[in-house]
C-alpha cells in the first residue's frame, strides 16, 4: 500500500525556529515532524510513501526519513506545482493502481486511515475528504438585537467542519487533479457538483504547525504523550 505525502511547505511563518529546513523536516519531539505521521501510516500497512518536495531537497528528505520501516520516495518537483500539482506529480511515482492515501506533511493528525478507506470504498466516491472541528480562538458575545450584550459564551470548537488535508482518492480523482494548482478550487468542487466527494467526521487530534507557537504545543504533545505513536 502506498501514500502520497505534501512536503512542499518553506516554513516561511516559522522564521528562526524551522532551523532553515522544510517545514515537514522541522523537529517535533526529537524527530522530523514528518517521521510521525509516516510511522502512523505505517501501522495501517503503507510501505511505500512518496513524499512530494521541491526539487534539490531530495537528499535531505532522503537522509531524515531514513530507517522508518517503509520505503520513502522523493518525488522532487521542478517548480512550484501547488497543492494539487504536487500531488499529481508524486503519483506519477506509484508502483500500484487503485485507491491512495494522499495528505499534508505538516501536521500530527490521529485519523483511522482503515476507517478513512473503508468509508470511500463503501461510498463509491471519487474522493473523500478528512474534515474536522478545529479548537476556536474565540468566545462568543451574546447581543440581542438592538446590540446589547446579554453575556458571553466560550466556545470549545468550531461550529462547522474544515478540510484538514487528508484524503483517499480513486484512480478517477488523480487523473482530474491539476499539472499546475489547487485541487480545492478545482476537482474539489467539481466532483462535489457530480455528487462524488464525500466527507469523513475526524474528532480527535489535529495539531497544524504553522508558527513556532504551534510548533511548542506540537513539541509539548509529544512530549506529554509518548505512547502517541503507539
């Protein structure tokens, strides 16, 4: 079984705190944040991951990665693809045929995979979609209709779901990805308009490491749950 990983990202928001390597390379508990989730992937039988960076990294991803139990692939593009380019482009590496797992680099997310695939088998979809209720960074304010505030409420976790960068996609969705841009502004939604995009409901753990903020809580997670992987 294989995957297609995104590990395009520059860390630009990280500034000093990315050590000047790729955000997916950035230590997270030790290790490269991207070494976790492979190890995540790896429990659910994938032992072939295709990581999608820019070209001239390869060595790097190839040198970090080592020694995780699967096999790992650069797929090194020659410019800029986008999200859905640079999927697209990893695919071309594949040995197999039939659905993948394909996903951010980026994160420390729990989804089931099993349950992930199953679900779009049993759907028929095109592609299925990981979405998720983030934590909110906001209370809510009460107010009545002439602007009163009346009282405030905290609100644990969003209201409505998000796409958080994870999918099973058939053969049918590679095939409609972009060479060049974003699958979200483009196969998304046009699989959506034929009615074969589907959603699967993640409720446990998505930690985005996008700032060195998020970085320390990542860092702080892993180190207060060792078993994580496990």
């Amino acid at each position: 079984m294989e995957a297609i990983v995104l590990a395009g990202g520059r860390a630009e928001r990280l500034g000093d705190a990315a050590g000047g390597l790729p955000k997916s390379l950035v230590p997270v508990g030790g290790r490269p944040l991207l070494a976790w989730q492979i190890g995540r992937l790896r429990q659910v039988g994938v032992e072939r991951v295709i990581v999608s960076c820019l070209g001239g990294q390869e060595h790097e991803f190839d040198s970090r990665l080592d020694g995780l139990g699967v096999e790992v692939v650069c797929a090194g593009e020659p410019e800029r693809l986008g999200r859905g380019g640079g999927i697209r482009f990893a695919a071309r590496s594949r040995r197999e045929t039939g659905d993948v797992i394909a996903m951010n680099g980026d994160e420390l997310v729990d989804a089931d995979f099993d349950r992930l695939l199953e679900r779009h088998r049993a759907t028929g979809a095109a592609a299925t979609i990981t979405v998720a209720q983030p934590p909110s960074q906001f209370g809510q304010v009460e107010l009545t209709e002439d602007d009163v505030v009346t009282g405030f409420h905290e609100v644990s976790r969003v209201p409505y779901w998000v796409n958080c960068g994870i999918y099973a996609l058939s053969p049918e969705a590679l095939e409609r990805f972009p060479e060049k841009g974003d699958h979200e502004s483009s196969t998304f939604p046009e699989l959506a308009d034929e009615g074969k995009l589907r959603a699967f409901r993640h409720t446990g753990l998505w930690l985005t490491v996008n700032t060195p903020k998020e970085l320390r809580r990542a860092d702080e997670y892993v180190g207060a749950n060792p078993g994580w992987l496990a």
